[in-house]
C-alpha cells in the first residue's frame, strides 16, 4: 500500500490543487477505502463555487470503493471485510442521539456542518482535520467506526453504483416525501441527475403521468428523460408549461410537484402550486432560496397544499435504491455521462454546472486515473 494518499484539495472558490496526505493508521473499530467513484453533482457544483469554509477540503460525498483495510472491531461492529465493494453515505452519525435512534442520522448534530463547527461530513469537513481523508475526491477515504456503510450489489460495477446517492434521493423525495405510487400523476422539474433520478423511482413506483420540464438548454438530458419512462417533456422556454401540463391532464392537474432544478428561483414552486390538482396535492422542495418574496399563501392554503422538505435521505432509501440499480430495470447508463480523473477535478465540476464539456449528466470522477 502507499505511502501518500493523493488528492484533490478545494482550496478556494472555483479552485483546487492535487495534494499529498500521508496514509492514516487504521485503528481497530475503523477502515480504510480505496476509492473507485465519486460522483459528482448539483451540490458540488455550488461548494465549488461558493466554499462553506476557507478552510481546504477534500470534497465528494458520493463516495463508491472497496475496504482496502479493516479493523477487526469494524468487521465484527458493521460486517464490512477487506475486498468488499462498499457505498459509504456522507453522513457520519454520533448513533447515540435522538435523531440516530429513530434511524433519521441525516439530522444528527455530529454530521450537520450548517450548525457544528466540528461535524464529520464527508466532502464537507475541512482536511486539516486528522486524519484528513474526508473526502471522495482521493484515492483513499478514512471510515471511523460511525461511517454509515452499504454492500454494493453483486455485479453492479463501481461506475453505476455512483448513482446510488441522487437515485436515493428519489427515493426520498418521491415516494416517502411526495407519497408517489400507483396511478400517481407527477410534475418533476428539471431534467438534471436528481430530475432523471426522480423519474426512474415514479415510474418504478407505479405513476401513471409523468411530466418532466427542462429549459432550451437540456435538450439532450429531455430525450434522456423519455428512454428512462416520462410520458411528456416540455420545454419552458418554448410554451407555456401550465397550459400543457393543463391540456396534458384535462384541466385536473398533477397529484405531486417536485422541483429538481438549480438557480431556477422562485418559479418551479409558484408553477408546482399552480400545476397541482384542485385539492390536496402535494410539492416537494429542495428550497435553496434564503427567503420567498410574495409567496402566495392564500392559493396555497385555499388548495390545500403540503408542501415537505426535500432533504437528503434514509438508510432504507439508500438500499432501495441499491436494489433499483441492481435491477437493471432501466437504462441507467443515460445517465452516467461522463468519467473524469483526479486531474481534471476543476473541469469535471465545471462540466456538471453546464460550463464545461458539453450534456453531462452524472459525472464520475475516477480518482486513480
């Protein structure tokens, strides 16, 4: 095994540089990954440009490799041996609160870096932290004994396994969130990883309606939309998407709204409000405005709307999205894109935020390339 971990280190807005880390002991309730994938996202796309700290850090939180070293106390603990192909969250829980007990470790104050200077995230904690690892965009990742770690499937290869964090999402969102299921009718906007990610689960969950709205920009990603089960796609930029999604439903509109886009605004939620049906439809929000100016309470109330918090995910989201991937049910390969390696860290983030190389969806950063 090596001596130095490479990786590649943000070390400023839009900026990173390929460092070296020593190669950490492995303590006996601890282990070490070597990476294979990590994916890359619309998250990582705004750390990258807008860091949450000055600090240096080591980002990647879709994090796909195989346990290069185990503890004894860890395989006994978690049932993870040396060899295995693992998915590691980037949640790293105290499992003694009491978001952990409930298994809702996501709100779990150890790993919230919003709140605590001091959280374990991986992607998000500062590599001055020892022992530095805490990022996928290495060639090797530090597990102490709170990672929160899944198998990956049997024949399922590292690259597809690297959708396993928006596909959990989906899961998340869509069907525990939204409560889509049979003969559901579904409005997902934007056509992006999450967007397509979403429109695997409502189809696997039984919708009957799929719609998906992207802008003149995403003409690949709508195609992309269609091969993996959405009945429309509409172009924003081109018609009005109330009036279609109107003639689309005869006037009834959709059971569940969720917005999926990136530095839309305010605009996919006033049009998941206007687009749900006349009584008890449900929006899912990922809300990354600070504040909504004007927010039409009244339309929302008078409709009867909920309105859920679209926020990262659950373990039991995580294995069925496993299994979805496992499945082989749909063409996921239309999503992963593009592969990238640690070199090329910069324009792979750059690609994914529609600034680099062109219709990239999911890409995947291979950090021994």
């Amino acid at each position: 095994m090596a001596e130095k971990v490479l990786a590649a280190v943000r070390v400023g807005p839009s900026k990173t540089e390929i460092r070296e880390y020593p190669m950490p002991d492995v303590p006996e309730d601890a282990a070490l990954m070597k990476m294979e994938v990590a994916g890359i996202c619309g998250t990582d796309v705004r750390l990258y440009a807008n860091p949450p700290t000055d600090k240096p850090t080591i980002m990647g939180h879709e994090n796909i490799g195989v346990i290069a070293k185990a503890g004894r106390e860890f395989t006994r603990r978690k049932g993870f041996k040396e060899g295995d192909l693992v998915f590691v969250e980037h949640y790293v829980m105290c499992g003694k609160c009491e978001w952990c007990h409930l298994g809702q470790y996501r709100h779990c104050e150890n790993t919230n870096w919003r709140t605590n200077p001091d959280a374990i995230r991986y992607g998000y904690t500062p590599a001055d932290r020892p022992p530095h690892l805490w990022g996928g965009f290495a060639q090797y990742v530090y597990l102490p004994w709170n990672a929160v770690v899944h198998h990956v499937p049997k024949g399922v290869s590292p690259e597809l396994a690297g959708l396993v964090t928006p596909m959990a999402n989906g899961v998340e969102w869509s069907l525990f969130d939204g409560r889509v299921g049979y003969d559901s009718k579904v409005l997902i906007q934007g056509p992006g990883q999450q967007g397509l990610s979403q429109t695997v689960i409502c189809k696997q969950a039984g919708a009957s309606l799929i719609i998906v709205t992207g802008t003149a920009k995403d003409g690949a990603r709508l195609k992309v939309a269609k091969e993996l089960g959405a009945d429309y796609v509409i172009d924003v930029s081109k018609e009005d998407p109330l009036s279609r999604i109107m003639e689309i439903t005869d006037g009834k509109g959709v059971d569940v709204a969720l917005d999926c886009t990136a530095g839309a605004g305010t605009t996919p939620i006033l049009l998941g409000i206007d687009a749900l049906k006349r009584k008890g439809g449900i929006i899912v929000a990922q809300g990354e405005m600070a504040s909504f100016p004007n927010f039409p309470l009244e339309k929302f109330t008078v409709k009867f709307i909920t309105m859920t918090s679209a926020r990262g995910h659950s373990y039991r989201a995580c294995e069925l999205a496993l299994a979805q991937i496992a499945s082989r049910r749909f063409p996921l390969e239309k999503i992963t894109t593009h592969r990238f390696g640690l070199k090329d860290v910069d324009l792979a983030i750059r690609s994914v935020g529609g600034k680099g190389v062109p219709d990239v969806i999911h890409a995947s950063l291979m950090p021994w390339e």
